[in-house]
C-alpha cells in the first residue's frame, strides 16, 4: 500500500465516527508537571506552531463547536489541556510554539511544559504535529521534531487547512512532508490533510486515533 492509499476500511471510520460523537469534555488545564492527570487513560497530543488551528482540530474531531477555546490571538494556549473522551482516551492541546503575544520569559516557559510533558508522559500514545497546509513545513518546525525524535514519541504529521489548497497542491504537501519526515525515526509514515471547516481528512484521523489507543467503538 502506497501512503496516499487509504489504510482504513469503511468499518473502522465508521467505528471511530461513534467513538467520537460519544461525550468529550474538558478535564483541566496544567500549568506545571506535577498538575498532571494520572496516566490512567491512554493519550494523543496535537503540537504545533501558535494559530495553526489546533483547537479548532480538537473540536471538529469531537464534533463540538467550544469545547476547546480557539483564538485568533497566536500563543493564546499556555498550559497543558486535557480534554476525555468516552472516559476512555484523553485528548491533550499543548502550547503552541513560534510566535506569541508574550513576553520572551512566559513563552520559554508555556513551550518548556509541553516539551517536559511530551517527555515524560509515559501513557502518550501519540503525538500530532500539525503543520499549515498552506506553508509546510518550515524551519520553526524542525525543533518540534527533533524533539519528538529525542524524547522517542511517536508522531504523525497533520496537515491543517487543506480546504484552502487545491486538491493537486495538497497532494504534493504530502508528498513533501513525507519526503522531509522519511529519515526522522520517530515519525509515523502517513501524513494526513484536514480541513476543520470542511471535514476533510478526519474520518481518517479518527480512526489513526482509535487504532493508536487500541480503543473501539
């Protein structure tokens, strides 16, 4: 199977669409490592740079508009957010990195917590890097995955903001990216294009989710 084929049948998104209409609610946000959670639930963890669209990800997946708080105000994410679904998976919004609204001091800090959490968080499942559709990925991107590769996290590249993309010029993103990722050893060989506004892609992240938390409807 080629990486643009779909790895998924028709059963399995179909599972992951009812696995993810079931309750999802916010737990809490941390500021500091020892206000973690317990590990007792397995977990994913969305990352990237400020105002990529993380938390409107989260809320498309889940398929609520507010459940987390999106900003047009880049950085506006300063702590380690939990978010449970089904009482089964917990999904995790780090602060985004590159440019933020603060001073140098409070960025060092936020960004330092979501790299000690991916560190040090023994039931993370997966990471999810994502990446704008529109610019791929760029130099700021590099210190992420060097230190998804240091801390040995598995990670999958998602592509947001597909929909403003023509489906050719998204097909060559993800050929670039996995061009980029293919000698990184802890990325995950399939890359995925999304659209929070138009569903694009998560059916198929769903379903990436389900598999890697080895959790069915």
């Amino acid at each position: 199977m080629s990486d643009l084929e779909e790895p998924f049948d028709a059963e399995a998104l179909e599972a992951a669409r009812i696995l993810f209409q079931r309750k999802a609610e916010f737990v809490m946000g941390a500021v500091a490592i020892a206000g973690l959670p317990d590990p007792d639930l397995p977990e994913v963890a969305f990352a990237g740079r400020s105002n990529v669209g993380k938390s409107s990800l989260i809320n498309a997946l889940v398929d609520r508009k507010r459940l987390a708080r999106a900003s047009n105000e880049p950085g506006r994410t300063r702590e380690v957010n939990f978010f449970v679904l089904d009482d089964r998976i917990r999904l995790v919004d780090l602060p985004g990195y590159g440019f933020a609204r603060a001073s140098r001091d409070t960025v060092n800090k936020f960004q330092n917590l979501g790299r000690d959490y991916l560190r040090g968080r023994p039931n993370l499942t997966r990471a999810y890097l994502l990446i704008d559709a529109r610019h791929g990925l760029k130099a700021v991107d590099a210190e992420a995955l060097d230190a998804f590769d240091t801390a040995a996290v598995s990670y999958q590249i998602v592509l947001t903001k597909a929909d403003k993309l023509k489906p050719a010029d998204v097909a060559k993103v993800v050929e670039a990216t996995l061009k980029a990722i293919s000698r990184r050893p802890a990325a995950f060989p399939r890359v995925i294009a999304t659209s929070s506004e138009t569903g694009l892609g998560l059916p198929q992240l769903r379903a990436e989710i389900a598999l890697a938390c080895a959790v069915t409807a």
